[in-house]
C-alpha cells in the first residue's frame, strides 16, 4: 500500500463485549473500514487493518492447537505501551 489514508487498529482485546479475542479480532477492523469505504467514500485500496498481537489471556486460546496468533499471555504495561509507541512510530514514519 503506498497511499494508506485510514488505518484501523486493534489489540483483541476486549472486542464489542466479546472480551479478548487475540488475533482472531481482526474482523473488527476490517469491519468497520468496510463500513468507512461503503458509508464514507474512501477508496478500499487506501485502507489498512491491523491486529497487534501482543498474545491472550483467554485460556480457551492459549489451549487451542489451531490458534493463529501469539500463544503467550498478553503484553502489558510498560513493554505493551513501548511496542504500541514503536508501531505509531513506524506508521507515521511510513505514511506522514
């Protein structure tokens, strides 16, 4: 994607009172820029969904042998809000 416009973000956590969904929340985001391409106007190739996955302390996920995503308790604190500060860092950097 070259001319990214609208980025949609997400943690799994805590989706739409469904609680953590880890990586499986991507739906979320590509969800609502569906909605922003379909209501908005904004062209599809100019939006990017994104889930970081920081991992889940949902138990059934973390037992689960077909889960997609990071199979480790979720990040928190101090290393969370480094990462999510070096992911807006490289999207800024990326598209000013």
């Amino acid at each position: 994607h070259d001319d990214v416009r609208v980025i949609v973000v997400t943690d799994g956590s805590r989706i739409l009172g469904l609680g953590d969904l880890g990586s499986n929340g991507m739906g979320i985001p590509i969800g609502k820029l569906s909605l922003y391409c379909a209501a908005g106007g904004i062209a599809p190739h100019r939006v990017l969904p994104v889930v970081l996955d920081v991992g889940t302390n949902n138990e059934e996920l973390l037992n689960d042998d077909f889960y997609l995503g990071v199979p480790k308790p979720r990040l928190e604190g101090k290393a969370y809000y480094q990462m999510v500060e070096e992911f807006m860092q490289a999207v800024s950097h990326r598209w000013p």
